[in-house]
C-alpha cells in the first residue's frame, strides 16, 4: 500500500480532522516527560487532548452566567 493511499485511509475513519501543533521550551518538555513518566502514561496523544479539552470546559463552566 503506498504512502499516500494509507493516509487517505486513516483520514475517512477518523473522528478527529483538526490538528493542532505547538511547541514547548526545553523546561515545559522535561516537566510534561517527567509527568508522563512518573504518572505512566500509555497515550500522549490522547493525554494531552484530555488535559486540553478539560482545561476548557472547566473555563467555560466558569464563565457560565448566572441569574444572581
């Protein structure tokens, strides 16, 4: 199978199209290594989107208005 037809394939059955890139400063890098280390994390990938999307709900559960 070549290259690109692999690529066309995880794309059609993946629930997730959006990809987000970032990078971190060489401090930032050995305290999340040192975390998935000590925590043992199996997935990164899925770590980090957890942590993320909780972060934001967790704001957004914040700045919910309320009547009083």
């Amino acid at each position: 199978m070549a290259k690109g037809q692999l690529s066309e394939r995880r794309t059609k059955h993946s629930p997730r199209t959006h990809r987000y890139v970032f990078t971190l400063n060489e401090e930032e890098n050995r305290a999340l290594l040192r975390y998935i280390k000590r925590y043992n994390v199996q997935n990164r990938a899925r770590f980090l989107r957890e942590t993320v999307m909780l972060a934001v709900i967790r704001k957004f559960e914040e700045d919910h208005p309320t009547l009083f």
